[in-house]
C-alpha cells in the first residue's frame, strides 16, 4: 500500500513538472471486437485462424496480453498435438491439447515491440493427431474449438498517445483513424444553432465519419473547446479568435476558405499551453460561403497532403455524383472485373485451403426479379494428379450454388467458364459471393505419402461479373433499406434532396443529428455534402424528409402521421396472429398514453407533402433519450434488428430489447419510368399478369373465330 502510495506521488510530481507528458492508458478490449467468429473450430491435422489487431498511428504500445479459452477433442494425442499462437508471423504462445483435460485457457503476454502501426496479425494454429503412425489428414476426431466470445477472451492493451504531427496531412492518416479502438469522439465547436450553420457542421461530421470509416463515431456539439478531445472549431475569423483566445491562432491569416491544424490549447488562455496529443483543427473564413467550401473541402481529404499545417482553399470541383451510386455498389447491365471488385488473382493451396469472398453491393431500392440471371464468368487453372471429386463450391449470401468439378488428372487452364445466377439469390445492399476450393490428392491409401504441394486453384482477377437491369422501384416504408445505406436519403449519394428537420435546437438534437449523418455516411461511403437543415415544419419540402426531436417538441402534423401516432390519443399495434413467414396480424389499441421513458422510436411513412417521398422520423420521451437512441442504432446488432415502419428501442439494452413491426399505409418509391412501372406492378400482382395473359389469349382467339368465320362464309357465298 505505501509503495503504492509513493509511486503515485511520484507519477503526479512527474506530470506537475512536465504537463506535456503522455499519460498511460489502458484497453481492455473482448475478442469478439476484432471478428464476428464466436466459435472457430480448427479441423484436421493443420489448421489456422487469424484475426486482425488495428493498432492506430497514435498509440504507442508499452505491453499487452492476451486471454482466451479453448476445447480440443479427447481423441487427440498429447505428445505432438499443440496450440499455437503467432503474433505478426512470431510465436508468442504454445499450448499443449491435452485428451484427459480437453477444456483449456491461455494467456500470455505480446512484446510491444511486436506492434506496428496498422493491423496486426494474431494467428491461431494448430497441429494435432490421433496416432504416432499413418493418419488421415482430416479425420472427423481431429478438431479444437476456439472461444473467442465472452469476459474471458480479451486482450489488455497498455499504450501512450504520440504527440500530434502539425500537418494538414494527419487529417487523413492520423487523427480520424478507423483503427482507432473503441470509437471516435469528436467535439463540434459551432457559433449558433442557425439552419446555415448546421449544414455546414453536418458536412464536417459526414467528413469525420467517412475517415473513420467502419469505425463508430460520435459527436458532440459546443460553443467552447472541450479538452481532452479532439476538437474541430467552425467560425468566422471573429468568433475563432475569441474561442481561442490568441493560442497560436492570427486571425490576420483568415483571407478566404481556411483550414488550420494545431495543438489543443489548453483551458486558461495562452499562458496554459497546448496539449499535444489531442488536436484542435480551425475551419473559418470571411463569409458563409467560405465556411462551406473549407468545409467540404475537408470532407474530402482522403490523402496526407499537405505537408503544411495550415492552407487557404481557393476552390474545389467535385465530380459528377451519379444517381444510386456509393460504396461498393455495382451498377445494373455492367460488365465488373474481379480486379475491379477487390479481388486480385487468388490462389488456394493444399488441402485444407481457406476460402475467399466477393463483396458489393445492389442498390436499395432494387426491384429483384425472379426470371432472370446474372452472369459469372469464371478464369482458373488447378494443378495436376486432383482425385475427380476436387471441387470448387460457389455460394452466395451463405447459400450453396454450384460446385465446379476439377476432374482432369491433368489440371488444367479454363477460361471463360459461364455459371448463371438466379437474380433471386440476391438482395438488396451487401451481398458476399465466396469461393470454397475443396482439393483432394490422386493417391489417399492409408499409410502412403501424400502429395500436397500440387494441390492449388488459381481464380484469375480477369473474371467476370455482370448484372441484369432492373427498375429503382420498391415498396415502402422499409426501414432496412435505411439501414442499409441511408435509402432514401442517399438515393443521390450526397443527400441532395433531402432534408433534415429540428424539432428543437436544444444541444442533444443537434447531436442526435450529427450523429445520424455519420451512420449514413458509413454506411453509403460518401460525405453528405447537399444535406439541407430547417428549424420549422416543412410544409412545403418535396424532398425526403428526416425528423428529429423529441415527442414534446414535435408539431401535431407530424406526429398524426406517424405508425405510432405520438398524439395525445395514440394507436398502438399488439400482435395477435402471428402466421407463416412473419405476417402477423394486429389490433390497434386507441389509448391515451405516450412513449415511456428509456424507450427510442423510429419510424417511416410517406411524406404528406410529395407523393412517393419520405419521413424518416427519430423520437423519444426528451432530448437526453434521443441523443441515447442515436447512439444505439449505431450498434450493428441494433441494426440488424431494424425493419418495416415502426421501430421501439429499449435504451437501456438496446440491442436485446428492440421492437420491429410493419403496420403503416404502404407506397411505392424510386426512380421508374411508365414501361417500368407496369413492369413493377405486374410483379407486385402476378394474378394480374394471368388475367391479362388470359384476355390477350381470349382477344386473339375471337379474333381468329371472327376471321375464319368471315373466311368461311366467303367461300360458301362466293361473296
């Protein structure tokens, strides 16, 4: 206790006399954070797994440790069956499986010195086997199961933050970093809560969460700088200099569009320093339109220039934005390399080789059809002396779709092999189509020497994937293509017509706000930077409309529209019937009552003032509650959970108490013209595609009666 006592007086006598010191923080961080795998089962005499560690450019790591548990079949042989971890190729742990105890943990500790900015590889291995003799390789006896979920699979991480480089160039490769661990904070500091303004904070938070990337954000909102955070102040010349108070900042250098980096001033003025490992980054100019253009001209800074900390823009040319475009997202009637979908030539070797992916992404509002087929058009070679039952298993969405036989005992090169996938496979938004290889050797008799070294598939980058047209046209409301991508606000992935409405203009609105444009962001992979804001209801918008606010706040005609209908006489849905594939059935209770505290509401329905437009609506019991549901549905499984028109959210367990039902009026959105629209509504009712069907048939026969009858009696009549 007293040795305690004196090394923190020590550590708090350091950090008087130098305040710039870095402090050491600690990171306790679940496995489960680093893959979506709960369980991995390890097959085979040989098998490995690797997750990858992010590890940002600001940390510097001291020490670290790593936990996990573990089950290994009681067949095994302890003598040379073995659990091996490696750390970035280095073993740093091997753990004997033992028959007699198969329930089993491990930690041990990871040398910093192992860490490198980036993503790190942490791969498990395992050898194991039944008998000292002959074996088969992947006999079914022959597994260990990883438990990578749970308290008890963690790594600790102990680190020191690096001092901030005064470069415009850490923008993009240093403070906003998607590696960084738990999530991105971020400080707004904004003059007002004027319409004007906050479209111009919501470009620099659309910005923000674009360079984190997949890595959750969230935001405050202040008229002061909050220390201990990166803080990104945005403001005319004036309001920068006072908010800073002279701390390195000559407001004589504001001429234009301004963008500066600097060290956090520290709270007291000038005389109190900076701190150097956090960063304030200035946006301000002379005009509004000044603020606009530093603004989206940081939204778009993806790469480390400039080398300067400061910069005056003298303009920005954006290019043409495309409609249904965005992340990842592929276009209909276009022929798509494998190069060009992120994925360079591959080769699979062994017998016990890994599969791999495709990812991309269908435009949300899709109409999928049913009757017609995407082309893949497959390149490979594979080696020679293959058993004939050597396949490669196509999938997609988790669903098993062909298996190509590589039969030839003389491997061979195959270009151009064509596989038709049925349109309706697909969905949607995220789509993954994978390749499992399944190799076997010509010669697998019991105790004679297998060849595995010409065991390999080779899929070329110059294969092909092409999608059949189809209509922007979908039934609505559909809170899962919100989900998805932020439809149908990112049907222009700038959010051009689209506008957000605040109920109020309290602090924890504008944050809900800001920290929607980020999930948006992410989710469609480019900054919003058409967003328009309003503080009064917008009669008069035709456009896809957000609102937020909380149930005090929201004006009547906003409220009677909603699925749950927020006024003071509400209706709310209780299942009755619940039927085949999830049609339920509901009775509607008139009450007067509210949305109770701890619960968030979202919702959908069409827009009163545009037909074929939206409202996507966020509200719950008061301000502090929804900025807490803002935060929630940024959590995947959340998401996940998210569908129909009218969503509840617990907000105290948000993931585990979520409510999603589809009980509004139903309409139709995207872009269609006439032909596309018929085409919809005869898919939509394929009844009526047979009583058409029916009357065309029924038209042409009393046509072709008519005429033969006509035919005939000429005849007859000679006439």
């Amino acid at each position: 206790m007293k040795k305690n006592l004196i090394s923190a007086a020590l550590a708090a006598l350091f950090l008087a006399v130098f305040p710039g010191a870095a402090r050491a923080e600690i990171m306790r961080l679940p496995l489960s954070k680093f893959t979506s795998a709960r369980r991995v089962d390890l097959k085979c005499t040989s098998a490995d797994y690797n997750v990858s560690i992010p590890v940002p450019d600001r940390w510097k790591v001291r020490k670290a440790s790593l936990a996990f548990k573990f089950v290994n079949s009681s067949a095994l042989l302890a003598v040379n069956s073995r659990l091996i971890a490696r750390f970035n190729g280095d073993p740093v742990s091997q753990t004997g499986l033992n028959p007699l105890a198969p329930e089993g943990s491990v930690r041990f500790s990871i040398p910093a010195e192992s860490f490198r900015p980036g993503y790190n590889d942490l791969t498990f291995t395992v050898n194991q086997h039944y008998t000292l003799g002959c074996e088969y390789p992947c006999q079914p006896e022959l597994w260990t199961t990883l438990k990578l979920d749970g308290d008890d699979a963690v790594m600790e991480i102990e680190y020191t933050l690096r001092e901030v480089p005064l470069k415009l160039s850490a923008v993009a490769n240093f403070l906003f970093d998607p590696k960084l661990t738990p999530r991105g904070e971020i400080n707004l500091v904004i003059p007002d809560g004027n319409p004007e303004t906050l479209a111009i904070a919501s470009i620099l938070a659309s910005g923000v969460a674009m360079k984190f990337d997949y890595r959750n954000v969230v935001f405050s909102v202040s008229r002061e700088l909050a220390p201990g955070y990166d803080n990104i102040l945005i403001g005319s010349r004036d309001f920068a200099s006072k908010t800073i108070r002279g701390a390195g900042f000559d407001p004589a250098a504001v001429k234009g569009p301004y963008l500066k980096l600097m060290h956090l001033p520290r709270p007291g003025g000038p005389a109190a320093g900076s701190d150097p490992y956090h960063a304030l980054v200035v946006l301000s100019g002379l005009t509004k339109d000044h603020l606009k253009l530093a603004a989206e001209t940081f939204a778009v800074m993806s790469s480390p220039f400039p080398e300067t900390n400061e910069m005056t823009v003298t303009g920005l040319d954006m290019p043409d934005i495309p409609l249904y475009g965005g992340k990842g997202v592929i276009k209909a009637d276009s022929v798509y390399t494998f190069r060009s979908l992120n994925f360079p030539s591959r080769t699979f070797a062994g017998g016990n080789a890994n599969g791999a992916e495709i990812s991309f992404r269908l435009p949300a509002d899709f109409l999928i059809k049913q009757n017609l087929y995407a082309k893949l058009s497959l390149s490979y070679s594979y080696g020679a002396a293959n058993r004939a039952d050597s396949v490669l298993n196509l999938s997609l969405n988790g669903q098993l779709l062909r298996g190509i036989n590589l039969d030839d005992p003389r491997g061979g090169l195959i270009e151009g092999y064509k596989v038709d996938i049925p349109t309706y496979l697909f969905k949607p938004g995220n789509n993954v189509l994978r390749f499992d290889p399944v190799l076997t050797p010509l010669v697998g008799k019991n105790c004679e020497y297998m060849q595995m070294q010409n065991l390999f598939l080779t899929i070329m980058d110059v294969s092909t994937l092409e999608f059949p047209p189809m209509p922007h046209y979908v039934d609505m409301p559909r809170l899962e293509l919100f989900m998805l991508n932020g439809f149908p606000v990112t049907r222009w992935p700038d959010g051009h017509g689209s506008m957000f409405y605040l109920a109020n203009r309290d602090r924890e609105t504008i944050e809900t706000a800001l920290n929607l444009v980020g999930m948006i962001t992410q989710k469609n992979g480019h900054p919003l930077l058409e967003l328009q804001y309003t503080l009064t209801p917008p009669e008069k918008y035709k456009g896809e409309l957000v609102v937020i606010g909380d149930t005090g706040s929201l004006p009547e005609s906003i409220k009677s529209l909603s699925p749950l209908a927020l006024t003071k006489e509400m209706s709310f849905p209780y299942p009755v019937v619940q039927g085949w594939a999830d049609r339920a059935q509901y009775a509607f209770s008139r009450q007067v009552s509210g949305l109770s505290a701890g619960t968030g509401a979202l919702m959908e329905f069409e827009s009163p003032y545009s037909e074929g437009r939206s409202v996507v609506l966020l509200s719950a019991h008061d301000p502090k509650e929804l900025l807490a549901l803002s935060v929630a549905l940024a959590d995947p499984g959340v998401q996940a959970n998210v569908k129909g028109d009218l969503v509840l959210i617990g907000l105290a367990n948000p993931e585990k108490n979520i409510m999603a039902v589809a009980v509004g009026k139903k309409y139709f959105a995207g872009k269609a013209g006439l032909l596309s629209r018929m085409d919809v509504f005869l898919y939509s009712y394929p009844w009526l595609y047979n009583v058409l069907l029916g009357l065309v048939i029924l038209v042409l026969s009393l046509a072709l009666f008519y005429f033969l009858q006509k035919y005939r009696k000429k005849r007859i009549t000679g006439v």
